[in-house]
C-alpha cells in the first residue's frame, strides 16, 4: 500500500510525514523539491499475540509506503498540480490512495502564506488543482478520439466507442467541479479507465492538522468539514502534527503520561494507518509458525487463492485447500493441534472469503 501525501504550502504535510514514519525531513520550506519516502511498520496487537505464542525466528508485520511530495506552486503564483515535474506527477499517480494534509492551525511564528488560515478553502484549493490536472487529460483523450472517428477495425472502432462514452460521462463532471470517484463508474467501466490513474479517482483521506489548543474541540472541527466535504470514497480526520512529532521523540513510558494528559487514546500513526485501511477497503490475514509469523494485506472480498497469491504465485498456481482459523480461536485454543481437535482449524476451497484476523496454512503442489 502506498499513500501520497499532499497539501498546499505551510499546511505541515512534512511535519505529518515525520511524525508518520519517524523520518526527518526538512519541514518549513514552504514546498521544495524534495521527495521523501518513508516504510512505516504497521502495528498490529494480533501479530504481537501470534508471536508470542509461537516463538518463531523473526516476525514480520505488514507496511504502507508514505510518499512525501512537494507542494505544488502557490496558487496566488498560478501554479497548478499541472506544474509539478513529471516525475512527481507520476508518484502521485500511482499511489493506492491521497492523504490530504490541510492546515486548520493559527501559529504567528508560521505566517500561513495567504495570511490567514482557512481550512475549507486550502481543501477546496488543491482539489480544484487536482481536478483540473484530471480535466486536461480527459478532454485531450475525448478530443483524439473524436478525431479518429470511424478509422480502424470495427473492433478498434467498437471499443473506441466505448471509452469515448465514459469519458464523456466525466467530462461534465469534471468540468462541474466533481471529482472522478462521485461519477459512480461500474467495474468494468473503472477498469477501462485504469491506466488513466485520475487523482480524483484515488480515495482520500483529508487530514487536519489543528494546534494543541484544539485538541479539545478536535470532533467538532473534523464535523463541520465533514459536513460540507462530501464524497465518496473520503474520510476527514484531525491531528496535532506537531505535538505527535513531540509524542514520538519521547520514551514510551512519558509518552503514554504526555498522551494521557492530552486526552489521546492513541497515535496518530495507528488512527491513520487504519483509516488508510478502511478508505481502500484492505484486511489483514496471518501466516505463523517456527520460523515466522507475518501479517499480509488482501482487499476485502479476496479469496483463499488470492491469499496464496498474495504470499507467492506458486502457492496460487498449486493451491489445494487452505487450513483457515480465527486468531481469536487460535490464541484461545494455545496451537494449531488443539484448534484442530476443537473442530476449529476448518479446510477451506479456492472461492473462501478470507475474513479479516484469519490465520492461514495453504497447502499446494507444484
């Protein structure tokens, strides 16, 4: 899973980034040009469990890939998302899903860059840049394939027509102001378009970053953009960036006592990474045993031999059954043995749907 991380200048996405993955990059410039990439471990308690009760060689838990870019040009200097370099343009997007870093905190000592903060309309502003870089591809590809017209096989013709209609479909849209994801595209349709990767597609999740002062009336701040922002595939959500980056510099011990005291039940990491989770619809399923235990992600929905194929195409390619168990009866039952003799560890076939928490043993040949 890799995740972009987006937001106009001064917003605190670096800042964000840092506190997500440990890192340290440069904050405070107001969108240079640097990239920064940053593998975050997912914290999973079952994992821990599933450890702890097998004993293996090394565990492994699951990543997400956070992809810091750099803020596109102030749109007071007429800048767009259309003028970042290429290169960037296309981490963007190739990512599995946006994390939208907006700036809801008032600090003198970090004049925001319009001179006032305004949540809703730096949210309104990048999306609109987003927006737009969608809009000039979709009217470049609907104006080609106008002017092919009735060239080409029937074949070729037939399946020209075919996108053309899409398109034209998101042309309005786009044009309206929506974003891809509200047009309500059917799978095959969707699927069609893949290669485009329309930004507007990309889940998101809208983060704001608010002050200390706010943590108190963070809900009613993440409401009320709540409320107006209203689209598919979108989660909003609040973070103090700043006092998480403090969190994390301490020792776990202080940092539970700092965190208690500012009434946070939980890091932002852990609230983020299973946001991400929820926005594109991933699971989580677990292979253990002596030498490893090791989570996996699948989306929801996927199978037993999507599993397989999630650990190694061979597996999927000889898959025979999968010995499938709950980690809750797994750990309540003490080993694989015992949930067998429980009548717990069930076989199941190539069209199971792998539930979220299962632990999976497949077994192939090749």
């Amino acid at each position: 899973m890799q995740i972009a991380i987006v937001g106009l200048a001064g917003s605190g996405k670096s800042t964000v980034f840092n506190t997500l993955t440990r890192g340290h990059a440069q904050t405070g410039g107001y969108g240079g040009a640097v990239v920064n990439v940053g593998v975050v471990k997912v914290p999973d308690e079952r994992l821990t469990r599933l450890t702890e009760l097998f004993h293996p060689k090394r565990e492994v838990p699951a990543d997400v890939t956070y992809v810091d870019l750099p803020a596109p040009p102030h749109a007071e200097a007429g800048g767009s998302a259309n003028d970042m370099p290429a290169d960037q343009l296309a981490r963007l997007r190739t990512a599995d899903a946006l994390l939208h870093v907006v700036r809801a905190f008032d600090d003198p000592a970090v004049p925001h860059p319009d001179g006032s903060v305004d949540a809703w309309r730096d949210l309104e502003r990048l999306d609109l840049e987003l927006l737009l870089a969608d809009l000039a591809v979709v009217e470049r590809r609907v104006e080609r394939l106008r002017l092919q017209g009735h060239h080409g096989t029937a074949a070729e013709r037939e399946a020209n027509d075919r996108e053309l209609a899409i398109l034209e479909r998101l042309l309005p849209a786009l044009q309206a102001g929506a974003p891809v994801r509200d047009v309500g595209l059917a799978e095959d349709e969707a699927r069609l378009l893949r290669g485009f990767r329309f930004l507007t597609e990309k889940p998101v999740l809208v983060l704001l970053n608010i002050g200390e002062a706010d943590l108190p009336r963070e809900r009613e701040i993440v409401g009320a953009i709540a409320e107006r922002y209203r689209h598919r595939d979108t989660l909003v959500d609040a973070l103090s960036a700043k006092v998480e980056m403090e969190i994390g510099e301490l020792e776990p011990d202080d940092a539970a006592i700092f965190m208690r005291e500012l009434g946070l039940r939980e890091s932002s990491l852990d609230r983020v990474i299973r946001l991400s989770y929820r926005l594109l619809g991933l699971i989580s399923f677990f292979t253990a045993g002596p030498d490893e235990t090791r989570a996996w992600t699948i989306r929801d929905g996927a199978t037993a031999v999507d599993a397989a194929a999630a650990i190694h195409s061979d597996l999927a390619r000889g898959f025979i059954r999968a010995e499938v168990v709950t980690f809750e009866d797994l750990v309540r039952l003490g080993s694989m043995a015992e949930a067998r003799k429980a009548g717990r560890l069930r076989s199941e076939g190539r069209t199971y749907r792998v539930r979220d928490g299962d632990v999976i043993e497949i077994l192939f040949n090749v």
